[in-house]
C-alpha cells in the first residue's frame, strides 16, 4: 500500500550528531547538550555548567531517553564535583529529576559511589572529581558497545522470527543514536536490518504528545536513508489490520523483575494490537534498565506530566500564546490526562532483547538469569 508513496525526508546531513559531550574549555568543564525540545527544526547546543542546568534540561526532555538520561546523570555528578558543588545534592537532585527511567537513577549512583570511593581512598576533592568523571566516560562507552550487541542480537531475532525477509517493523516514540552512546535500541535494530537490506519499511508513530516519533525518529531515519513512513498513533490500528506490520520494536524506560515494560505511553496499546493480529512485540534495552529492584508493572513510578502539553501544541517556529508557551488546542482551562509512560504485561511482549541475548518467553526467572550473566562479566 504505502509503499510506493512513502519516501524519505530531504535533509541528508551526516548522521552522527552526538546527543551530549563533555568539553573543558579554559572558562571551566561543561556539559554540552543537543536541544532536543528544538529538533527538527533546527540543531541548538545547550550548555550546562552545573546540575542544576542539567536538572532543568532533563525535565524539560532537552535531553531524554532511558541510556541517554543514565549517561547525562553520571556526567551531571562529575560536573558539579569537577565545578566544586555539593555533590550529594547535586545527585540527589539529578536522580529525581523524572521518576520513571531507571537508568538516570542508576547513572546518577555510579558516578556519585565512583567520587566517594575515591575521595574516601585519597582524601582530594580533585582525584574524587576525577573519578567520577571517569565513571560517567566508561558508562557513555559501555552504552555505545552495548547499542551495538543489542543491534546484532536484535537482528537476529527479527530475521528467526520473520524469516521471509523485507521486515516492515512499526517503532514508538525514538529510540536512536539521540537516546545512547551508540545508535540506540529498538531503532539500532532497524537500522540494523536496513543495513543489511532487509528492512521493508520503518513505520513511525508521530508519539503524541510531545512527538519524539515524528520531530526526532523521522529525523534520524532520513539521516540513515532508511525506508520510513510517519503516522499518527491512531493510524496503527488500521495499518496492522492491513497486515502491514511483521513486527514492533520499542525501546523501555524500566523494566521490572517480573518482565512490566515501563515505556512512552501507547507503548502498551500497541502490544494489545500485535497481539490480536499474531505480531512478535519486541522490547529492545540495556540490562540496566532491567530494575530488579521493582517486582512488577503496578510499582513502576509512570511520571506525569503537565496538562498543557496536551491542551498546546508547541513549536520553535511558531508565535506562542498559551500558558505552557504554546498554541491551545483545546478550550482555556480543559483538564488533560498526560502520563509519560505506560506499562505493558511480560505476557504481552514476545521477547526482550538486551546485549547479554534475548529473554522470550518472558518470565522473571530468564530475566533474573540474564541479568546475573551480566554481571558475572
Ligand atoms: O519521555 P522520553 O522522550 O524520555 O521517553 C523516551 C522513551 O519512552 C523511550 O522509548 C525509552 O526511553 C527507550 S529509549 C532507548
């Protein structure tokens, strides 16, 4: 059906735009962010000097995505000890600056037990600030080969499942090289494919409400020259129904131990879709958003988010007039449901794949194997 029509967008700029960077020039360390609120319009570094910064751009998703959230957290540690601020309460800070991505939490601890290890051991602010740093360098590395493993093993799963070939695979919200080290999750698996000629066509859905499908995987599949076409979320039911889709390949925010799939909200309608219809859903994530810590979906913190993202729509090129900065879309003082997340049921997900391999079925026994492996290496 659409194939025919679809094509993919015009810009065809290098592909390789780095998310966030660490730079030193001689005014002092910085954290240097690609404003992702600003894309597709246009490429707009934000510089962080402190945490504080960094907090702001977390929760206003300058920077966003569970990997990408986990590395700028360690990094906003390093910041505020290299800057010589409070480092407790800077972490503290950074770690609740959204609820539901594990990750941040997990990146923010690493960084924050690398300094007082160090400062314990060596009694010097510098050697703390220092390995501190180091620890957020080594988790920015590490994120990079595991987007990498997570591409190959995701592959090969799609190719088992799917072995007909020319995969047309639907994905929500973004999930590539603007969310990791590497080239992501969900999205470095299609990407994946697309390299290795057989990815028919990547489906995109918009993502309402803030539109990380539309404004940010668009823009990266352009960038890769891959088969892609945008709809809108509501688009997807009609387009399994046509028996358009061979797959979904999402990425996850958290993932508890009994395999709940915390992940951006119309994540879990997507898997009651693919279930009807007899399409593999395929969870794509680094073992550090596995939270062994959080037994099920229903304890899962999904963060809300303010009403007006929902009430207006919001654009860099536009005038702005509602109260949130943007241009209402609903009558003056409308009441929105507006969670960020929602969670899927390990029964409704065909498998997880992480770089230590694949889980499926999913059950809290493989999950908990998997990531025991993991931390044997
Ligand atoms: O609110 P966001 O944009 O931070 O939500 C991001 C997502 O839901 C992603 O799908 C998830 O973090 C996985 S990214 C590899």
């Amino acid at each position: 059906m659409a194939d025919e029509d679809a094509h993919n967008g015009e810009d065809k700029r290098p592909t390789d735009i780095p998310a966030l960077r660490w730079e030193e020039p001689p005014e002092g360390p910085v954290l240097v962010l690609l404003d992702q609120t600003r894309l597709p319009a246009e490429e707009v570094e934000l510089v962080c000097t402190d945490a504080s910064a960094l907090v702001e751009a977390i929760r206003s998703l300058a920077v966003r995505g569970a990997p990408l959230l986990g590395i700028a957290g360690a990094y906003g540690v390093a910041l505020a000890a290299v800057r010589g601020f409070e480092v407790a309460e800077a972490a503290d800070a950074l770690a609740g600056a959204r609820p539901t991505a594990v990750n941040l939490a997990v990146g923010v601890r690493r960084a924050r037990a690398a300094h007082q290890e160090a400062l314990a051991r060596t009694g010097d602010p510098r050697q703390a600030a220092a390995a501190a740093l180091a620890a957020a360098r080594a988790l920015h590395r590490e994120d990079a080969e595991a987007s990498a493993r997570m591409a190959a093993h995701g592959l090969a799963l799609l190719d088992e499942l799917l072995p007909a070939g020319g995969h047309r695979v639907l994905t929500h919200c973004n999930t590539g090289s603007l969310v990791s080290g590497g080239e992501g999750t969900a999205f470095a698996v299609a990407l994946a494919a697309h390299r290795a000629g057989r990815l028919r066509r990547l489906w995109v859905d918009e993502t309402r409400p803030l539109l990380q499908g539309a404004r940010l995987t668009a823009y990266e599949a352009a960038r890769n020259d891959m088969p892609y076409t945008l709809l809108t979320d509501n688009a997807a039911g009609s387009l399994f129904a046509a028996g358009e889709v061979d797959a979904v390949l999402i990425g996850a925010d958290r993932i508890a131990a009994d395999g709940s799939v915390a992940n951006k909200v119309g994540s879990y309608p997507l898997a009651v879709l693919a279930r009807y219809h007899h399409v593999p859903f395929i969870v794509v994530a680094p073992v550090t958003t596995v939270d062994g810590g959080t037994p099920d979906g229903a304890s899962i913190e999904v963060e809300q988010r303010p009403g007006y993202e929902v009430t207006e729509v919001t654009a860099p090129q536009v005038p702005v007039t509602g109260a949130g900065g943007g241009i209402p879309v609903a009558p003056l003082g409308t009441q929105a449901y507006n969670p960020a997340f929602d969670v899927t049921p390990p029964e409704l997900v065909t498998a997880i794949v992480t770089e230590e391999g694949a889980v499926s079925p999913v059950t809290t026994e493989a999950l908990a194997e998997l990531c025991a492996r993991s931390r044997q290496v």
